[in-house]
C-alpha cells in the first residue's frame, strides 16, 4: 500500500506547480525554502511518477509530470488534510481560495499555473555563470537545450524584449571561425544580426 504523502511532500508538489517548468534545487531554495530530496520523489512516485527528475549538466532539474500536475489540480481543492495545523493549515486555505476561484471561472489548470519565461532564461544563466564571473558571457548554444520545453519563437521574443533591459545584453560572436554548427543554429536573430552570447548583469 502507497505510503501517504506528507506535509512537505505536498508543499514541494505545490512549488513545482507554481514554478510550472524544469527548476533545479538551488532555484526552489530561493523561491520557496525548499528542495525536492530523493525521499520525496520516492514517496511522491511511488505509485505514479508525479516528478520527473532529469540532469542538467552538473545539477539535476524536477518537474511535475502530466500526473503531478492531476494530483495539484485535485488537491487544490480536497481541503486541509486532517492534522495540517498553523502553519501549513493557511497554505491550504490559500490553495482552496485558489482551486475555487479556477472551478468557478473555468479557468484551465495550465492557463493560471505557466511559466515565467524570462524568470526562466535569468534561472538558466544564473545557473551556468554559478562558478564563474558575474556577468560572464554565456552561449545560446548552452542556453537553449534547458528551455527545450519552451517552444523556440516565445524564447526569442523573449530575449528579443530583454534587451532592452539594462543588464541584459546579446552579442554577435566577433570570431566567426570560432562558431560551430549548433552555435549558429541556436543564435537569435536581432534587428536582423545573429546574436550568440548572452550576458545578465551590471554593465
């Protein structure tokens, strides 16, 4: 029989519901003081796999699956499990508050709970520049395979808009030699220039 999931197996569904894309642990501890342990994902797919786990590079990345997101989706309005006290008993008042407002306005899981794509692209860089300078120049060929779930058009519209933020900037590779295949085929196209590196951070 299915061991019941816990208070802190929940809340780490609910980040990754929130979140609604592949974070790592490092970036759940920023956002919501918590990480997805191994322990959790064994209770949490001991029945149906709810997290998908994958690797990034050094570092792993967890995600709801289509059943982790099922299980929100009800949970959201199943009340507060009995022994939830203060103060784990207010996030599920603010989670019902939620799973009401979705069901009385037909509002569909996914339209309310989506990605914040530039938190995304800025998650990913801060992720490969962790044991570099800050504001290192980063490729977009090391950038793009993380938001390989993002379709490519909403990922350059997106870096398209950036730019004209102060700290971030998209530069053409000066040594074109230097580029490799991939490193052209994940360039983005800016005013009519491919772009190849990317930089977040103080000019």
């Amino acid at each position: 029989m299915p061991t019941e999931l816990t208070v802190r197996d929940h809340a780490s569904l609910f980040a990754l519901m929130v979140v609604a894309r592949p974070v790592t642990n490092r970036e759940l501890r920023d956002l919501a003081g918590l990480e997805v342990s191994a322990e959790i994902r064994r209770r949490a797919n001991q029945d149906v796999e709810r997290i998908a786990t994958r690797k990034r590079g050094a570092v792993n990345t967890h995600q709801l699956t289509p059943a982790g997101r099922t299980w929100c989706e009800s949970a959201l309005v199943a009340g507060r499990p009995d022994g939830a006290k203060f103060p784990a008993g207010v996030l599920y008042a603010v989670l019902d508050s939620v799973g009401q407002y979705l069901a009385s306005s037909g509002t569909k899981f996914g339209e309310f709970f989506k990605p914040d794509v530039e938190g995304w692209i800025r998650a990913v860089y801060t992720e490969l520049t962790v044991r570099r300078e800050p504001g290192s120049w980063v490729k977009l060929s090391a950038l793009r395979p993380w938001l390989e779930d993002m379709p490519r058009g909403v990922v350059d519209a997106e870096l398209d808009r950036m730019i004209e933020q102060p700290d971030v900037q998209l530069m053409a590779e000066l040594n074109q030699r230097a580029l490799s295949d991939q490193d052209r085929k994940a360039a983005v196209d800016i005013g009519g220039e491919p772009r190849h590196l990317l930089r977040i951070g103080p000019a």
